[in-house]
C-alpha cells in the first residue's frame, strides 16, 4: 500500500479562514488589547506611589495601547464586522498580572502577524497593512513586562 507524501506547510503561511472567524479572530485581539489597556492602568496606579516616572511611562505606553486598539477597532469595521469586546472588566483589573508576563508580547505580535497573512489570504492587502503597522509599533514600544520589573532603567530610554 502506498502512502501519501506529507505536505509540510511553512510554520509562516497564512492559515485560510472564513470571513466570520477572521472578524471573531480580530475582535478576540481586539480583547486581548483592551485587556492590555486595563493592565497599564493597574501598573500605572500600583507605581504611582512609589515612583512617579516609571508610573507615567507605564501609562504613555498604555496610551499607545489604546492606539492599537482603536485602529483594530477601525479594521474590523472597514472589514465589514461589528466590534464585540468579550472582556470581564472586573478580571482584567484582577489579572493584571499576565499581560506583565514576559510571554505577552511576543504572542500579542505573532497573533497580530498572523492576522495579517490571513488578511493578505482573503484579499484584503490593505487592511493586512494597517496590521503591520500595529506591529511595527508594538516592536518599538517598551512591554509592559520590561516596565513592571525594571521601571528604573526603563526611564532614561
């Protein structure tokens, strides 16, 4: 009996969605950024007493966070989707904790590449564009895991 060769797929290439789970995979990022913003305030609030400039730090990069949002916000409906947070406020307050994880950042930017390969995929080149732009900002901004453990050094960046 013969067997089929195995086809290896690029651990790169873009996986095919249907427009339905692409807009359910973009707002479930669309969460995860908000869930980001509410760390950044916690963080920044936690630091206030203790250290003023590592608190307004933590906060500008919250704002820039609040940025990636509200352009993925833009994307999902220019997608033609509605933007549905599924966020529990009340346990994002409380864990805070894990967008502070080292591990954060670096999911958060391959999630964000791969929606843009399945963006490209569908046909949408522009809106895959606007979510390299996204990571290109992640990338230059400082993660929050960086601020929380070393706000001193993190200050004269």
């Amino acid at each position: 009996m013969k067997t089929q060769p195995t086809v290896r797929r690029s651990k790169y290439a873009p996986s095919v969605v249907t427009k339905n789970d692409l807009l359910e995979l973009l707002n479930a990022d669309f969460t995860r950024e908000c869930r980001a913003i509410y760390a950044h305030a916690v963080y920044a609030e936690r630091m206030r007493p203790h250290n003023e400039g590592a608190a307004l730090r933590i906060a500008r990069y919250g704002q820039e966070t609040v940025l990636a949002a509200l352009a993925l916000c833009e994307l999902i409906y220019d997608y033609g989707g509605t933007v549905i947070n599924r966020l529990d406020e009340l346990n994002a307050v409380l864990n805070a904790d894990r967008v502070a994880d080292p591990s954060w950042a670096p999911e958060t930017a391959r999630r964000l590449h791969e929606r843009a390969g399945q963006l490209r995929s569908a046909g949408e080149p522009g809106l895959s564009k606007r979510i390299r732009r996204i990571i290109s900002a992640k990338r230059s901004a400082v993660p929050l895991a960086t601020l929380v453990s070393d706000p001193q050094p993190a200050l004269s960046r």
